[in-house]
C-alpha cells in the first residue's frame, strides 16, 4: 500500500483499534459483558425469591 492510500485510512483503521476502545477492548464489549453479569445476578435473585415460596 503506498503512503498515499495508508494516510487516507482514518486513525482507528491504521492502528488497529475502534473508536472508543482501549487496549483493543471496545466500549460495547465491556456494556455487553456487564449487562449479561447483571442479567444472570437479577436471574439468580429471582430463582432464590421462588424458592422460598
């Protein structure tokens, strides 16, 4: 790829990392991976509320 064409790539593309990440670990990974641990938490909440009916 010449200089040229390397230059009209936006930052994020050059350097191999997304808008609003860090270390590679992009911000919807991290609400993703958050949002599912609470799921399973309210979940288990729910499940020991049934059991003491």
């Amino acid at each position: 790829m010449s200089r040229a064409a390397r230059n009209r790539r936006p930052r994020a593309a050059r350097n191999g990392r997304e808008k609003g990440s860090v270390k590679g670990v992009s911000v919807s990974d991290v609400v993703f991976v958050l949002l599912t641990v609470g799921l399973f938490a309210a979940l288990a909440l729910v499940v020991r509320g049934v059991e003491k009916l």
